[in-house]
C-alpha cells in the first residue's frame, strides 16, 4: 500500500465499502490534496557473479529507476560518501556504487523484551530538553539532501546504487526517494537495498582489492495519471452533540517491503473494528465518532496533516483523536503528549481495564505519526502505548512485515480498549481539555 500506488487505491475502497456495510454514515474516500507521482516494482532479479556466483536477495528502494534490462556492471565504493564523488571523474561510470560504509552486526547476546514489564510502564520518563526541529523544516531537509544525491549519482552517470539494509539476520529494510515524488524531479538512478550482511561482504572483497561483478535486472514503474492522494473516513453520529467529534484513526499505506501487516493494518483494523463493535452494540455516543484511516504517513505524515488544513473548521469541533500506530502488541496505556490535563481522564477510563494489562498514563510525548499532525495544530492527540514485541528489532520497514507476525489476540485486546476510550470521550460533558 505505498502512497500513490495501486494497492493504496484498493485499500482505500476496500476500507471504504467495509465501512458503509457496518452502517457508518459519511463514509467516503477524500482526496487530502497532490502527493506527487506514484511507484511500484515490477520486477527484481539480481546475482552476484564474481568472486563466486550467489543470488542477491534485494528489493528495489521506493521512488528510484529502472536498469536498462539487465546489465552486468563492476562494483565499485565511493570512499567519503556521496560528497566525494566528483573526484572520480569518468572512473564510476557504468558501474554499481557502495555509498555507506560497511555496519557491524554482532551476535545478540541480550535478550530483549518483547513485553513491556509494568515497572518500566510507571517509571518516570526523561525527556530531552532542546527544541525540536519542526516536521516541515526536517522534510524540507531530507528532500533537499535526496535532490543533490540524485543529481551526483546521476551525473557521475553511475549504473545503480547498492544499499546494505542495516538489519541483521537477511532481513531487508529501507525507504524510498521523497524527492523523486516530485513529477518534475529527475528519475534517480536505480537503488537496490540488499542483506546488510551480504552488503558487507561485498564492501570487504572490493577494499580488499577482490574485484565484485553483479548481474541486475531491476524494473520499476511511476504512475502520474493520479497526482492526489487519498484518506478513508466514516462516522457514527452523535445524538445531542452531532457537530462535535471524537476521532480515532491510524495509516493505511505502507511500505512495500512486505505487506505492511504490522505497520499499520494492524493498527487500521483495530480502529475499524473499534467501530464495528460500537455499531453491534448499537451505541448511540452523544458526539460524532469519526474514524480516519491516513495516507502518506510514511512519507511525512502528509494525510492527517493535510486533512486539517483542508479542514480549518472542524478544528475547534474536535474534542479529541486517538491515534495507533507501533506494531501489533496490546495496549498498555497512552502518552498525555504533556497535556497535564489528559491525565485523570485516561486514568479513569482506563482503569477497568487493568486486567487486560493497560496499567498506565504517561507524561511525555511521543511522535512520527498522526498524532502529531493533531497536536501542532492544538487538537488534543494521543498515541497509545503498546507492547513492542519485535515492532522495532524485526518488522518494521522491512521484509518480515507480514501476516505471520500479527499477534491477534493482542489486536482484538486493542480494540476494545479503543472502542470504550473513544465512547466515553463521546460522551464527556465537555470537550477533552486544550493544553
């Protein structure tokens, strides 16, 4: 479900058709405004042929281009980095470029937690002090960086760029060209992210003057008949205060490294089914229960931002969003996001659920998702706490973001602790209070 891409487009109806059939009024799919150009892989094929033939596990790196068929090019390492890359002059042309250096991965002696234990849940949380760069300001700056790689790479007419995924064990992760989504960018070069250990292997042969020969067929496809990206949203209406709003929402789209199980339809089908077990239990919330479900948030948080800018009215409306988005474990709690005020409210709405391992309200921010699009804009936003099982250390951004990796029950447990958190927010005599 990559933003632009056709699988997005199925998410968004597919969401949008489940939705209206559960009852919810409103439904609709909302251009939030032009994401750029879309993308999608074809097709990868790639093998390492010298110093000994092996296959090269690898995918594409999102928003990059196509090797002219397949090619048989020298692997060569630009020592310094992307900047240096002007002093080769003509002697990397036609050939596959290492950027980065090599990065270790030792074995695992520590065994991490896959649950969170209770005592690190209510200890206190330190945070940073400093100001924060704004989001705007850092993609700015990321789009900027990826514009002069791109124009380098090009000009030192470089075959391809080979990338080491940075995760151990033959997983691969990555990204993509926030750049080249500008349909006015020039296609990059082709970026291949391959096994960060395989990745090493190569760097080590080459320093070591063994010369690397790899053979590449990579095809990818941009899409510019549809420039706009697209939200799903639907509502059960309230009944006394109809024009006010609870909301609850996480992102649909996804890398496409797997298939974005844990990041985020995890946390997409639990905020749907949070409403469809309100609907079952044919609840009637005093306000307005509105769920999105965001596009672009992975590259910039561009749907939640978006909608409320197109929105400027229903700010004031909104009394608050919740927000899921870390993977596939249960809740645990919420972060106040520093609004002191939020604190006894989540304490007393959550305490029934105790039994179900939600233990705790933190006071602290968290961020890089939708949330954060609410609370600069000074709605309060909220993102829950869950369990991390292997969210950070194996699935997301990569290849094992999968099915298999979906705890359900956790999921369902999320749900209705959701689904109560959002009815009772409903039904508050006031709106949740501003910082």
């Amino acid at each position: 479900r990559l933003n632009g891409s056709p699988g997005m487009k199925e998410a968004n109806e597919w969401t949008a058709a489940m939705l209206k059939g559960w009852g919810l009024t409103n439904v609709e799919v909302e251009p939030w405004g032009q994401f750029g150009r879309g993308w999608e892989n074809v097709s990868y094929e790639g093998r390492i042929l010298t110093p000994y033939s092996q296959s090269m596990p690898g995918q594409a790196s999102a928003w990059t281009g196509s090797t002219r068929g397949t090619i048989t090019a020298p692997v060569m390492i630009v020592e310094g980095g992307i900047d240096s890359i002007a002093r080769y002059g003509t002697r990397l042309r036609g050939a596959l470029v290492l950027v980065a250096p090599p990065r270790a991965l030792p074995p695992e002696f520590k065994e991490i937690e896959r649950r969170t234990p209770a005592d690190s849940l209510l200890a206190a949380v330190h945070q940073r002090a400093g100001a924060q760069i704004g989001w705007d300001t850092l993609l700015v700056k990321i789009q900027k960086q990826q514009a002069h790689r791109d124009s380098l790479l090009s000009a030192a007419g470089v075959a391809g760029v080979i990338t080491g995924s940075g995760s151990p064990y033959g997983t691969i992760r990555g990204g993509g060209d926030w750049w080249a989504v500008n349909p006015n960018a020039v296609i990059p070069v082709p970026n291949v992210i391959i096994e960060q250990e395989q990745y090493n292997q190569m760097y080590r042969n080459v320093s070591n003057g063994v010369p690397v020969k790899v053979e590449l067929n990579v095809q990818n496809r941009f899409l510019t008949k549809d420039l706009n990206a697209y939200n799903t949203l639907g509502d059960i209406r309230g009944t006394d205060k109809p024009d006010e709003y609870v909301m609850i929402g996480a992102h649909l789209d996804s890398w496409h490294f797997g298939n974005g199980a844990t990041d985020n339809a995890a946390g997409s089908i639990v905020m749907m089914e949070a409403m469809r077990i309100l609907k079952t239990l044919d609840l009637h919330p005093r306000r307005t229960i509105r769920i999105a479900l965001w596009s672009g948030e992975e590259e910039g948080i561009y749907g939640s931002r978006n909608w409320i800018k197109k929105h400027p009215d229903l700010a004031p409306k909104i009394s608050a969003y919740l927000n899921l988005d870390n993977g596939t474990g249960k809740i645990r709690g919420v972060w106040d996001q520093s609004n002191e005020k939020a604190v006894p409210i989540f304490e007393q709405i959550l305490w029934p659920f105790r039994d179900l391992g939600v233990v705790a309200v933190r006071r602290g921010n968290t961020g890089s998702t939708d949330h954060v699009s609410f609370d600069d804009a000074g709605i309060p936003g909220f993102n829950f706490i869950q369990d991390p099982i292997e969210y950070g250390l194996r699935t997301h951004h990569s290849s094992n973001d999968v099915y298999d990796h979906l705890e359900l029950d956790d999921l369902k447990q999320a749900a209705v602790v959701v689904a109560a958190t959002a009815y009772e927010l409903a039904n508050r005599d006031e709106m949740f209070p501003r910082k």
